[in-house]
C-alpha cells in the first residue's frame, strides 16, 4: 500500500528512543505523606496560616490520626518515642511552627522568626 514511499528514497527508521534524565531527590529532605502540607505551606508569603484539621485533610487527601485530635504530643514535633515525627517535619522544613487549638480544631502555622528567607 505505502509502496511509494520506497520509490521516492524515503524508508522507515528506527530512532532511538530518549531517556529523559531522572531527578535524584535522595539528598534532598522530603515531608513523606506530609508533602502536600508542606508544599502549601512553603508557597504562602503570609507568616500566619490558619488551617482547620478539615482543611489539612483536603489538603493531604487523608484523615488525620485520631492521636492528632486529641493529644497536643502529635504536634509538639516529635513523636512519643522522642524522634522527629513525620508530620512537623512538613512545617518544619516549610520554616514554620505549629500552635494547635484542639478544641477549636484548628492549628496556626507561623514562619519561624530564626528563619533567614
């Protein structure tokens, strides 16, 4: 059918195929599950946000742990073991600090005052 198209010099050839570089992101900090949260954070010039637990979980697309609405430890910024938790690492590394009010459901991130943006 395409017959013509050797007449006229023109063949078929096989082109090698791109790799597109990969990104290494091993050596750079990452908030895990948390990422969205942080993102967020990292993009807002106000130094307070204020976020309901219902709007941090839009945000992340997941409930938040039944810890985090009831114990003031989960947002201290580490866990109950001493190590740095998951989560406050998220503002953590957005250069921000957490103040929960848990019965109001709601947490005020501020940009830390050491921070040299």
């Amino acid at each position: 059918m395409f017959d013509w198209l050797t007449y006229r010099g023109l063949t078929t050839r096989t082109v090698p195929a791109r790799v597109a570089r990969s990104v290494v992101r091993d050596s750079l900090p990452t908030a895990g599950e948390y990422e969205l949260l942080y993102k967020y954070l990292r993009d807002r010039y106000a130094n307070r946000v204020v976020l309901t637990f219902m709007e941090i979980e839009d945000l992340l697309g997941f409930s938040l742990p039944d810890l985090a609405r009831s114990e003031f430890a989960w947002w201290d910024g580490g866990d109950f073991a001493g190590t740095p938790s998951t989560q406050s690492f998220a503002w953590t590394l957005a250069e921000r600090t957490a103040t929960v009010n848990l019965q109001a459901q709601s947490v005020v991130f501020e940009r830390d005052s050491d921070s040299t943006r």
